[in-house]
C-alpha cells in the first residue's frame, strides 16, 4: 500500500507546495514491517519497506496494521480518522525528532491520508 505513496503525493502540486520546505527521511512502522520515506523539496523520492537497521531517520510513526488499515480507511472511525487521536488511544506512538514533524505537522498528515480510499 505504501509503495503508491511517491505517486500520489508527487501528482498532488498543492501537497508538494505545502512540504517544499521539507527535506528528510522518516519510518512509517506498520505492524512489523518499516517504511522508510525519503522526502525531498516536499516530494516523495523514495519508499522502501525494511528492515532499517542502519539507515538513518527523523522520526517515526508506528501503529499495529489493524490500526493503520482502519486509518486507511475512506472514512475513518472516531480514534482513527487523526494521527494524534491514535496516539492518545495507544494505537500509534511517534518517536525520534519530532521538530520537522511538528513543523511540517499538516503535510505529514495528509500525505499519511493519501493512501486512504
């Protein structure tokens, strides 16, 4: 699922133009599998699934797959349609240096949102 991630953020100008400040490398963990998500100049340059053992990242985002397939979802149910509200519930925990999250908190979110459909 998150293989499609480069094309839908990348044919998506108005999200390209929100995170063009933002260059980094962040994990998406579902379940037990990791995504490493190279971004650059806001557009997604790079998606691999892991192991990560070695390759560095800025912070990540991991929830259970149940969780992120009902965030995924076209609507989501309260506690899943909000990276945070899953958080609050337990459902998802985000480590590392959340400074570029938090300062590019709303590209992050919808470019997690885009797999959604």
């Amino acid at each position: 699922m998150l293989a499609r991630l480069p094309k839908l953020v990348n044919e998506n100008q108005a999200l390209v133009h929100r995170g063009r400040f933002l260059s980094t490398r962040f994990l998406i963990g579902v379940g037990t599998t990791d995504w490493l998500v190279k971004v650059a100049g806001g557009r997604i340059v790079k998606v691999t699934e892991g192991p990560h053992l070695m390759e560095p990242w800025e912070f990540s985002i991991r929830a259970s797959e149940n969780a992120w397939r009902s965030f995924w979802k076209p609507t989501p149910k309260p506690g899943f349609h909000d990276i945070f509200a899953m958080t609050k519930s337990g459902e998802a925990i985000i480590e590392g240096n959340i400074k570029p999250f938090m300062e590019n908190l709303r590209y992050v979110k919808e470019v997690l949102e885009a797999v959604r459909g």
